[in-house]
C-alpha cells in the first residue's frame, strides 16, 4: 500500500507540473503573446522566405475610413426637365359604365418644368475645391450641392468634364481649409490586394465596404479608355464617383459602374488615366486628345495565320483617314501596328489610349509590319476632331438633325454588336434633344434606308441629308436583329 501511494503522488506531482507548466506559456505573466513550435523540427526549420505573409491588423480599416472620410463628399446634382401633365385624372372624364367619350377622358396636356434630382460621390483632391467625380454624375446638372461628412454643405459648378474616361472636376468655394484625399499609384496594384470603397449608396453617406482587387484592366464596353480596376468591395448606385482607395488610404480608382444590382462585381476608373487628364481639365474644362486617324482592329487567330505572325499582339490598320497624322506619315491599310513608342502592344484597345494620353505635336515613333517585313515610321501627332469633323461632311447643323453616321468597318461592327455584312451606317453621335433624338434615333442604330433610297456609306448619306425636304422623312433602321421604320422630322436651318 505504501508502495501504490508512492506512486499516486508522483503521477499526480508530474501531472500537476506539466499542467501548470501549459497554463504559463499560454498565459506568459509578461503580457506577450508567444508562438510555440509543435515539435523541434519545426522549430529548427522556420517556413521559407518565399512566403510572404502580412497580418492585417483588427484596426486597418477603421484607421484608413478614419483618414480618407472627410474627404469625401455627397454630391446632389439637380436638372430642370419639363415634363406633360394633364389637369385631371382620365378617370374623372369617364362614364361609371365604362363607356365614356374617349375624346372627353383625355385631359388637357400641359408642359411643367420640375426638378430631376441624382445622388453620387466625390472625393476632394486640392485645398482649394477641387473634387474629383463621374461624368455622368454631373453632366446634365443644373445644380451641384456638395455636403461634407461635418455636415458642411457648398454650391459647386462643373470646371471640366471628359466623357470619354467618364471622369468630372468640379469646384467648391471654401474659406476654411478642406480635408484632402491622396492619390496614389493604380498601377502599381495588383490582384489580390486589399480595397475600401466609400460613398453614398442609395443615399447612406458615407458607406465603407471592403474587398479585394478583383482583376486589372477589365473591358467592359465604354469607349476607348476600358480597362478597369474590378473589385468585389460593394458598389452600389450612389457610390459613383467615391474613391477606391488602398490598405494605406491612397486613392487608386474612381468607382464607376456594376454588373447589375447585387452582383458584389464593380468597376472603378484607375487613378493613373484620371490624373493624367487633370491639367488639360482645370485649365481648358475639357481634354485635348492626340489622335493617329486610323481605325483599328485586334489581331485574330486567322489573321496571325495569314501574317505569319509569331503571336497575337498588335493592331491591324483596318481604315485610314484623308488627311489624318496617320496618312501624312504612310501608314497604309493592312499595316499591323506592333509597337508604339518602344512598348508592344498586347491588345488592339491599347493603341488609343497610348496616343490619347499624348501631348498633341509629339513625333512618336511606330513599328509596323508591311508585307512580312518590320518599318519604322514617325508621326506627328495632330489633335484628335470632334465627332461631327470626322466625316467628309457634315449637314447635321443646317439641318438639324443632330446626328452623325460612320461606315460599317470591322471594328464598328464590332464595337456596336452588328452584322459584319450589314450594308448601311452606323450611328455614332446623337445630338440631345435634336430632330433625331426626339424621334427615338440612339447610338449604335444602322440606318438602311432614308425613304425608299439604300445608304450605303457616309458619303452617301450626306449627300442625300443635304438634298432632303423640310417635312417627315422615313428612315429604315437596323437595332437588336429588327428592322423598322422611324420617322424624322426635317428642318430648315432657321
């Protein structure tokens, strides 16, 4: 017996000792937290130094809403739009039985002019006022009410718009100093890394979501500049024009556009293409853009066959217009252009933006492919036109049909989702509130016929526009796989 009690104490001294002792290294009495080895293996043999692991401390986010908040603000923007009324009600004209006078039910229409009123997001980028946006917050705006998140509120006005990269600089006018947001480098970004976005969603100010960049330079189908930020942060309608901004609280994107409504998918304007459009937008309230005057289209596996080309990069040059830098210096259509400046060109999309973020008057510098052989050639770059010069001419103004056509190239029918072999033109621009666009003409609609005459090009179609009568015109129109007819009205220059 005093054998077993012998026994029992020291298993219950040992258990006693290894349990105390597991109660000290998870608890140290110095208030440090330790990490300990499973076994001396490990302990020897620490992880690889390829793994690169950075704990995200409990307070990152709230220390950079902290940082980035005030800067951003609410933006109201309000349009005066006249809208038809009738004086009553058509019930209050129609019979109890149900067989009143349709000429009696219709009231009265009148034409009342009442507010139409859109929320966004704006991030203050200079002391002075400057608030970055979206285009198409403030476009159409009448007025502009700014509101901090002090509950400060200012008038502000539009100082330059770029329809093209859908970003807007508007201005407040404030005595006190204004909280400032920092920009920072979208591209150094990468997959992966962690994002806020802050706005107004559904008009909640100051909304904080967080996510990840999703993926880089994601087209999405607006213009020329597509390739943005895509980010799982929650973006909803309201948040356009907030900051995107990275783990130490500097701006990398504008938030834009979704994928539809609770998608979780949202795409921002990378900071990089706003910046770079800055000074032309303080100084001259719009961007003056460098232009080739080539149209272009990407090489595909059929055409990297037929070139014999060693990979899919560059652009072929499917149209080059009279009188552009492109035809002063020869460039010829067929040419595939495969570097600009030095750089390769992965996508067709990227030309534009290479020269449209150019200095107007710059002799850049293209290598070409011409008949399986490699040139070098200059052009000096011109100023890109507006949409009406583009055409050989244009009687949209004596006219006023506000609208402005392109032949069907590849690349058109591509860009507007039409049948390559579509004969007609092309809609390209569409004048608010013209002829056109009261008659429900849009972007994109292939004209056919004007009467009982087939258009067959632009030239033609401004020749037959010059020459039409005031009155009704019939145009045969191509839209979604349906053809129809629309009628415009005409009219004389007054």
């Amino acid at each position: 017996m005093k054998k077993l009690a012998a026994v029992s104490v020291s298993i219950l001294t040992l258990i006693l000792a290894f349990t105390l002792g597991y109660f000290s290294a998870s608890n140290p009495s110095n208030g440090e937290e330790k990490v300990f080895a499973r076994s001396a293996v490990a302990e020897e043999q620490p992880l690889s130094s390829e793994v690169n692991v950075h704990p995200i401390s409990p307070y990152t986010f709230r220390d950079v809403a902290k940082q980035v908040s005030p800067a951003v603000v609410a933006i109201t923007a309000r349009t005066a739009v006249k809208v038809q009324q009738g004086n009553f009600p058509y019930w209050f004209f129609d019979s109890p039985f149900g067989n009143g006078d349709p000429r009696q039910r219709a009231p009265k229409q009148e034409e009342k002019e009442q507010w139409k009123t859109a929320g966004g997001t704006g991030f203050i980028i200079d002391k002075s006022g400057l608030i970055l946006t979206n285009n198409h917050v403030v476009e159409e705006a009448d007025e502009i009410d700014v509101k901090l998140l002090d509950d400060r509120e200012f008038s502000a006005k539009v100082v330059g718009r770029d329809p093209e990269t859908d970003v807007a600089l508007v201005k407040i006018e404030a005595d006190e100093n204004l909280p400032v947001a920092q920009l920072g480098d979208s591209n150094a970004l990468q997959v992966g890394d962690w994002v806020i976005a802050i706005g107004n969603p559904y008009g909640l100010d100051h909304t904080v979501t967080v996510g990840v960049v999703s993926a880089k330079e994601r087209q999405i189908g607006i213009g020329n500049y597509d390739r943005f930020i895509q980010t799982d942060a929650m973006i909803n309608p309201g948040n356009s024009g907030g900051p995107l901004v990275d783990i130490d609280g500097r701006v990398i994107g504008i938030n834009t556009a979704i994928a539809g409504l609770r998608t979780g998918i949202g795409f921002a304007v990378p900071i990089s293409i706003a910046k770079a459009i800055l000074p032309d937008l303080k100084t001259k309230g719009k961007v003056e853009r460098a232009w080739l005057g080539v149209t272009i289209q990407p090489v595909t596996p059929d055409f990297q066959e037929s070139l014999g080309l060693e990979d899919r990069q560059g652009a072929i040059v499917s149209e080059v217009m009279k009188g552009s830098p492109a035809d002063e210096a020869g460039i010829e259509v067929g040419d595939v252009i495969l570097e600009y400046e030095g750089k390769k060109i992965r996508a067709s999309r990227e030309l534009p933006e290479m020269v449209g973020l150019e200095p107007i008057g710059k002799k850049a510098k293209l290598l070409i492919l011409r008949d399986g052989k490699e040139k070098t050639i200059r052009v000096k770059l011109g100023a890109k036109p507006s949409t009406g010069e583009l055409v050989s001419e244009s009687h949209e103004e004596r006219f006023e049909l506000g609208i402005s056509v392109r032949d069907i190239s590849p690349d058109i029918a591509r860009r507007y989702h039409l049948p390559e072999d579509l004969e007609g033109v092309v809609v390209t621009n569409v004048t608010f509130k013209s002829p056109a666009d009261r008659a429900g003409i849009a972007e994109g609609d292939c004209i056919i016929k004007i009467g009982w005459t087939r258009i067959k090009d632009a030239k033609q179609f401004y020749e037959i526009t010059s020459e039409l009568e005031p009155g009704v015109q019939m145009f045969l129109v191509y839209r979604n796989g349906n053809q129809f007819f629309i009628p415009v009205r005409v009219k004389n220059e007054e």
